[in-house]
C-alpha cells in the first residue's frame, strides 16, 4: 500500500504539480497519510448544517444522488405535501422546522448513497439528534419510508406545538461549567454534549437571551442556534402523547452496521428505535460525546461526517484530543460549496486518508 498520498485537483493547475513537486503547500493538492484497514464512522448532525441551495448542484452533476433525491421525495410527499425536489433547487421554506428537517434528513441519507457509489460505506453510524433518523436508514435499522414518516410528522409536530416557545444556545466550555452557569435562569437546561469543550444549551426565551446577554459580558464563546424552539427541555414533554401515536407505525430492525446511540451514549440494537425511542431523542440530552468515546473505545477512529456543512467536526477533534488518540475527521459538503468540486475534494481527503474510494 502507498502509505504517503496526494491529489493533484483540477482546479490547481500546473502550478499546483509544481508545488506538489516542490513539497510546499497549494490549495489544489490534497496530501495525506493513509493507514491500512482504514473504515469509517458515518457522522450525522442535526441543525446548523442547513443552507439555501445545499444539494442543488449535485442534483444536476451526480445521477446518484439524484436517484437517491428523488427516492425521499417519494416517500416524504405523502406526510410533508411539499416537493422535495423544488424546495432543494430554490432554498424557499428552509426556515421553518416542518421543511428543513424533511430536507436535511434527505440530503444526508442520499450523500450516504453516494459515499457507497464510491466504495465508502459505513463500518458504524452515529447520529446527533435529527442525524439520529439518517444514522438509522443508513444502518438499515429503519426503512426508508419509516425514515420519512419520523422525520416529516415529528417536525410537523415542532412546527404546530413548539415553535416560538423557546431557542438554544452553543457554547464553547465544558459541560460540568455550563451546569452550573445554566442554574442560574430557570427553564434553561443542557440539551447536548458534543465534545468535552462543547456544549448547547436550550430553554425559553428570557433564559436564552439572559444567558447570551451574560456570555457577551464574561468573554465566553457563544451563539445563538438558528432555531425558534427548545430541542432537548423540558418544553417537548407536552407534545409527548401526539408523538407516541404518530409515530406508533415505525416498525425498527435489527441492521447489520453497528448503531451508536447519542440518547443512550451507547452501542443500540436498531430494533429498539419505536415511538418512544424517537421521542426520547427529541425530549432528552443529546450525549454525542458518549456516543463518540464509545466509538473510540469500540476501536473506530475516522469519522467521516455526512453532511452538507462540518458541524460536528470540533467535537470529534476534542474527544480525539482528549483521549490521546490520533483519528481523522473528513467532511462532504461545505455551506456555499455543494457542487462537483467540492465533492471531487472530499473523495480526495478520504484517499489520502486510507478510506477505499473506486476512482
């Protein structure tokens, strides 16, 4: 095996083989160190990868994909009566919960498909909140109309009950720090641990505002998630019995591709992922990091985050850090950067890097 890799780009030109040439730094070269029986994670996150006209160009590059697209849109217009297609080429309606989640999940699952066109497949999935519902397809654990039936009639639900009640908020310290600092406004309460300096917040408004307000005077790392509602509080139990009868017809799986769970923080027999574990993963603390350490421990260390922006990339980075354990942390997509491209510069990352991509 070629151990030392590189990837000359299009885009870089002779100047970019000069440079190759040369050993020094171009943005038209992709170099890296490949290790043998390398395999990934697949990595899914919820919101904050979300962007107008995120798959818009691979809809017209990659019949893959495109298949992959039109696949969801089948199954998702029953329960959203929207047209998955249109809304991808104009961006219109992203802003609210009951389009952008629908969208989102689609994306992910047909990025997955065009990862396997290459070769790349998934050894293990892991998935942050909303990602939970890709993570599943992907492993086989639920079907793809029983992906669309969650996705869509729980962001209906969020749409109708939740919305306008409450926001969340990021912010870069550990989590024994932020629950001590969210004590002190009421209804505020950690809804998710991503690495072990990231940490988000959700709540009602006052508790968010308030926090923000004092995150600004004390220099601490924050911003505000692009969301009118409260994930992961106390808020989602009153829409606790709608989501348990919607959602009553999903029929979950053993699969084949190992599940690592962020509501448990555990490896998870996809079997299990009924109604409730679906509520569950809406009402409670999102434990990522659990999930992430137990990949490290089960002997996973490339992470490889399906999606159409990296959000979940420097929590990975973190926990890798902190567990002295050298991995890699590979993205798809980038916000503004959907198209060919772009795509061609993640095979090249995940080639340098070991993974087995068919040229």
């Amino acid at each position: 095996m070629l151990e030392h890799r590189a990837v000359v780009l299009g885009s870089g030109g002779v100047g970019a083989l000069g440079a190759l040439a040369r050993g020094v730094p171009h943005v038209g070269v992709v170099r890296g160190v490949a290790r043998s029986r390398v395999s990934a994670v697949f990595v899914f996150p919820g919101h904050g990868a979300q962007w107008a006209g995120m798959g818009a160009e691979l809809l017209e590059r990659e019949p893959v994909f495109a298949d992959a697209m039109a696949e969801c849109g089948r199954v998702l217009e029953p329960f959203t009566g929207f047209s998955l297609l249109e809304v991808v080429r104009s961006g219109v309606g992203l802003e609210r919960a009951e389009v952008e989640q629908p969208v989102l999940w689609a994306v992910m699952v047909s990025l997955a498909r065009l990862w396997a066109s290459v070769g790349v497949v998934p050894s293990a999935v892991v998935g942050h909140s909303l990602g939970e519902i890709a993570a599943a397809v992907v492993a086989g654990g639920l079907s793809l109309e029983d992906g669309a039936r969650v996705v869509a009639l729980r962001a209906r639900v969020i749409a109708e009950e939740l919305v306008g009640l409450g926001g969340m908020v990021s912010l870069a310290l550990p989590v024994s720090e932020v629950e001590e600092l969210v004590g002190r406004w009421p209804g505020l309460s950690v809804a998710a641990v991503n690495g072990p300096g990231s940490t988000v917040v959700s709540g009602d408004v006052a508790g968010v505002e308030g926090l923000l307000a004092h995150c600004v005077g004390a220099g601490v790392r924050a911003r505000r998630v692009a969301i009118d509602y409260a994930s992961h509080s106390v808020q989602v139990e009153r829409v606790r019995e709608r989501l348990l009868e919607v959602l009553a017809p999903v029929v979950p799986v053993s699969s084949g591709v190992p599940f690592f769970s962020s509501v448990s923080g555990e490896r998870l027999d996809t079997a299990g992922l009924d109604a409730g574990y679906w509520y569950e993963n809406l009402r409670g603390r999102v434990r990522f990091g659990d999930a992430a350490d137990g990949l490290l421990a089960d002997g996973r260390s490339v992470f490889l985050e399906v999606s159409t922006h990296p959000v979940l990339a420097v929590g990975l980075q973190e926990t890798l850090e902190a567990a002295g354990r050298f991995g890699v942390v590979l993205g798809t997509l980038r916000r503004g950067e959907g198209g060919a491209e772009r795509w061609v510069t993640a095979l090249a990352e995940a080639h340098v890097h070991g993974l087995p991509v068919n040229w």
